[in-house]
C-alpha cells in the first residue's frame, strides 16, 4: 500500500492527500509538480525511474488506512533540479 507521503522531498511543501498535483516513482518518491517539472526525463533523481501521478485515496479508505506523517526532505535534491 503507497505511504501517501504528505510533503515534497525536494522544497518540502505540505502535498494534500487529495492533489492531484502531486508525483511519485516506483520507490515512492514524493515530489509536487514544481519540482518533478525540473527533473531532467521526467526521472526521480534518487533512482532515475519516470515519475507518475500519485493515485488519490478515498476519504473513506484514508480513515482505515491514513496517509503517513513521516516527512522525507532531502534539500541537496534542489541542487540537482535541471534549468
């Protein structure tokens, strides 16, 4: 089950369970669209697999399996941003 991550492990902005704006890899990487914009080939920075859309979780399925609280903030990603 993805963790839903609840921030951008590059800038560290808070991501709404429910943005549609918010992408993810296969490890879950969470990044906001700002940021997974900048990445060169559209590829996570940490394990340079593609980013996708982070699938939304229902209200009702977050209140039996809620999203993490645990933030992943790495600010030496915003170093790696192409442009």
């Amino acid at each position: 089950m993805l963790e839903l991550r609840p921030n951008c492990e590059s800038c560290d902005q808070d991501l709404a369970t429910d943005s549609p704006d918010v992408w993810i890899c296969s490890f879950e990487c969470t990044w906001c669209t700002d940021c997974a914009a900048s990445f060169a080939d559209n590829a996570c920075p940490n394990d340079k697999g593609n980013l996708v859309s982070r699938p939304i979780r229902t209200a009702e399925k977050l209140t039996e399996f809620p999203a993490s609280t645990t933030r992943v903030h790495n600010p030496e990603l915003q170093v790696a941003k192409v442009g």
